[in-house]
C-alpha cells in the first residue's frame, strides 16, 4: 500500500485507531490515557456500543447483521469525521475503526468494502497508527466485563481477533499489544507505544 498518512502535519487531525478481539482491555486503555494526558486527546466513542444499547439487535439471521454492520460503518465514520471537525488540533483516540465491521461482516472483506463502497486503501488512510489488543481469551482468560453489548463466547473472541488482526496488519503504523497473564503490564506496553505516537505528533506540530 502507499497511504501518506499525515503525523507531520500541524494542521492533521491525527487519528489512531484503537482496536482487537473482544476483552482485549482496548476501552480501558483508552479510558486511562486519556486521563494521564488531558486535553491534548479526545476519545471517539464506539460506534457498536452506541447502537446495540440504544436498541438495535446484537444477533440474529444475515440480513439482521447485514443491516446492522452497515449502520456501524457509517455511524463510526461520520462520529470520527465529525470529531475530527470540532477537534481539529486535537489527537483523536478512536475506540475502533471503520474496518472492523470486515470481521464481523457475514461475507468477505471483499464484500464489506463494496457494499460500503470504499476501499482498504481509503479505510487504512483514515488513521495514522493503529495500536491492536489482543483479546484474554488467548490465554483462556474471561472476557466478561462492563460491556452489556458483549456477548462472544472465548472460541468467537479468538476467531474474531485474528480476524481484525489479518485486516489491520496490513497498516502500515500498526502496533501490536499481545495478551499478557499481567494486565497491568499489557496495559504499561500499551501506555508507553501511545505516548510514542503522540509524542511524535507533538515533535511535528512545533517544527
């Protein structure tokens, strides 16, 4: 791919895009950076979430999924477009991105990017990092949590990681933050690759 991602624009609206399997710990590490650095980040919030707790279905037949996976891809594109216009000097933390809805698609990638029309070259251009948590159930850890939305066993939690990861790899800033038996510990590698990125932002905006 030859994306020109735009870290070293002062006027870019640098977005990264925090994503991985279910119970990966992603929205917590979210939570917690944001706190720590301030200001200087805004937290995109999930677009999944937002729809399948103000009511629509979180299962059912194909077309139930077809219908509810594209309402996510265009809810999560114009939040983050939106936030990216009322925050323009701002580093957005996206909790997700748009191609997620690629694994949970009942089809293939292909499939999800043409029905959308868009794509993998437009999506992965939308961000300047990626940073992936892979998900506990790795290490056939519980994935429960305070997510009411969640509703995947350990073996659909894994089977979705690696789908995500096959499709987000394939950025070219993508950073991975393995499944650790310490979560402090994943959660610390994961603190130190986002202060990374912004750090790098910063360099950028002053130059």
């Amino acid at each position: 791919m030859n994306q020109k991602h735009s870290l070293k624009s002062p006027s870019h609206c640098c977005r990264i895009a925090i994503t991985g399997g279910p119970g990966g710990g992603k929205t917590t590490a979210i939570d917690l950076y944001r706190r720590e650095i301030g200001p200087e980040v805004v937290v995109v919030p999930e677009a999944a979430t937002i729809l399948y707790t103000g009511g629509f279905p979180r299962a059912g037949e194909k077309n139930v999924r077809l219908s509810t996976q594209r309402a996510i891809y265009h809810v999560q594109k114009n939040l983050e477009d939106s936030y990216a216009a009322f925050f323009s000097s701002r580093i957005l933390l996206c909790d997700r991105g748009t191609l997620d809805g690629g694994a949970y698609w009942p089809g293939s990638l292909k499939s999800f990017l043409s029905d959308m029309n868009t794509t993998m070259d437009t999506e992965i251009s939308r961000y300047d990092a990626v940073l992936f948590f892979e998900t506990a159930a790795v290490g056939g850890m519980s994935i429960e949590g305070g997510n009411p939305a969640r509703i995947e066993s350990l073996t659909e939690a894994i089977s979705l990681d690696k789908k995500l990861h096959t499709i987000w790899s394939q950025h070219p800033h993508f950073i991975f933050v393995p499944h650790q038996k310490s979560f402090i510990k994943k959660i610390q590698f994961a603190m130190k690759e986002l202060t990374k990125i912004v750090k790098k932002r910063s360099a950028y905006s002053k130059a």
